[in-house]
C-alpha cells in the first residue's frame, strides 16, 4: 500500500469514529436533564377537592362534589389572568366549569398571564350575591379560613402549601361580626354504615376560623327520611332507612354554613 493511500485510509478511519462518537453523545441526556420518556413539564397531578358553595342566608349555590383545583386562567376587565393550581379560586374556577356559580373579580394589583401575579385577585360576587360592607365572600380549607387572597401562590396560610388532595374547600358568604364569620358546621360520625333500620347516632360541631370546634345544640341532621335535632351535647340519633344503599347525611342549622354531607352505606 501506498504512503498515500494509507494516510487516506487513516483520516477516514478517524473520520468514521468521530461521527460515531457525536451521535453517542447525542443520545446521553445532559446532565440533569429530564430521562427519556420522563415528563417535560415536572409539574405534580392536580389536586382533586371536595368543593362546596354556600351564599347568602345558608342557601346551597353549588352541591358539595369533587373537583380538580387545577392551573387555570380567569378574565378580570378583559384581560386573562394565570392562576396556580391547588388555589381557592382554581377550586372555585372548577366548580364554575362543572354547573357551579358564576364568579366576578377585581384586581388589586395588576394580574397577568403568570400565576405569580394572581395574589391580589378578589372575589367580590359569587352566584350574584356581592359582597357588601364588611360583608362578602370567604373561603375555608378543612375548617380553617385562608389568611392570602384565593388566587395566592404562596397558599391558603402563606406558607407555601397549597392546597392538596382530599381536602375540603368551602366557600361561603361571610356574615361577619367581631369575632369573625359565622359558624360553619362538621359532621362526625362513628362509622360510614350502619344495618338497615338500626340507630346511628351522630354529632354536630360549631367550627371558627380557626377550625376550632364545640357541640352544637339545635342543629337538623337528616338522613333518608329520618330526621333529628340535636341535643346540648351535639348529638343526634337518627334510624337508618329500610332500604340497602347509599344515603346522604346532612346537617343545617339557622343563621349557620351548613356542614359538608356524609354518605352513609346502609347494608
């Protein structure tokens, strides 16, 4: 073989393997990057809530039901606002889209297409009930009142948690006074089923915004077509209806939030 032609079969040689190496490293994800198949976005599956709307005078607006507190977007004087998800106003934004109450907002800052921005969104009017005075709309996560408006990324208590999955939102019209809004009411009972026709008693608490609790006299538990006023306890014993199947406990009193419905198994 020729010096010439040996040195050109050495540069194709070293050819070959450089193009073979750069199609190698092409095919290792940089350092820190995403795996392959892995998700893009990174971002954690949206929380699923239950949710409930309750206005003026105690009157349910929206039913309690599941809903996904995901990201979202809102129109407040034509301009469309991120929102984050696991937010109060993600909560009620979905209870809108699913049948639920309309909502109207004002910006106290200057919201935009990111969520970072969406902290000083207030909800002003649910199901056209507006607030009025010291009056107006407020929101509970699992008994306790949010401290951050609804669309705060910071969370509820601006601690950075948002809210998660399984947890109770509860908007409401707040009748306020000096020791904050009225009572909304919880429901606690001994177990999920109970034998047809047997007894089941129940109690009813009082909750602050604080989420901090005591018996509730005069309260109206409801189940099937049983019902019962509770005592100066908070207790009421009620007869489960005939017929296997679920049923709905409720619980309601004047002036008061009714509390979230329990589903009974009767079996």
């Amino acid at each position: 073989m020729s010096v010439r032609r040996a040195a050109g079969a050495a540069l194709a040689a070293l050819l070959a393997l450089a193009l073979a190496l750069a199609f190698a490293l092409a095919a290792v994800p940089a350092l820190g990057g995403p795996r392959a198949g892995a998700s893009q976005s990174g971002a954690a599956a949206a929380a699923t809530v239950q949710a409930m709307v309750v206005g003026r005078g105690g009157e349910v607006l929206a039913p309690a039901r599941g809903v996904s507190a995901a990201a979202t977007s809102v129109r407040v004087r034509g301009r469309s606002c991120g929102v984050a998800a696991g937010t109060p106003l993600t909560v009620l934004a979905a209870l809108r889209r699913t049948g639920g109450p309309g909502f109207a907002l004002r910006d106290y800052g200057h919201c935009g297409s990111s969520p970072s921005s969406s902290a000083q969104l207030y909800v002003y009017s649910v199901g056209g009930e507006p607030g009025s005075g010291q009056n107006g709309w407020e929101y509970k996560v699992d008994g306790y009142a949010g401290s951050t408006g609804a669309g705060d990324p910071s969370g509820v208590r601006g601690d950075g948690r948002r809210i998660r999955t399984g947890q109770r939102v509860l908007w409401f019209w707040c009748q306020a006074s000096g020791g904050g809004c009225q009572r909304s009411l919880a429901l606690a009972l001994p177990s999920g089923s109970v034998a047809p026709g047997a007894a089941l008693t129940v109690m009813v608490t009082a909750q602050d915004n604080e989420a901090r609790s005591r018996p509730l006299a005069g309260a109206i538990v409801t189940l099937g077509s049983d019902f019962a006023s509770t005592g100066a306890d908070g207790r009421a014993t009620l007869i489960a209806p005939a017929q296997a199947r679920r049923y709905r406990l409720s619980a309601t009193r004047a002036g008061l939030v009714p509390a979230f419905p329990q589903t009974i198994v009767v079996r």
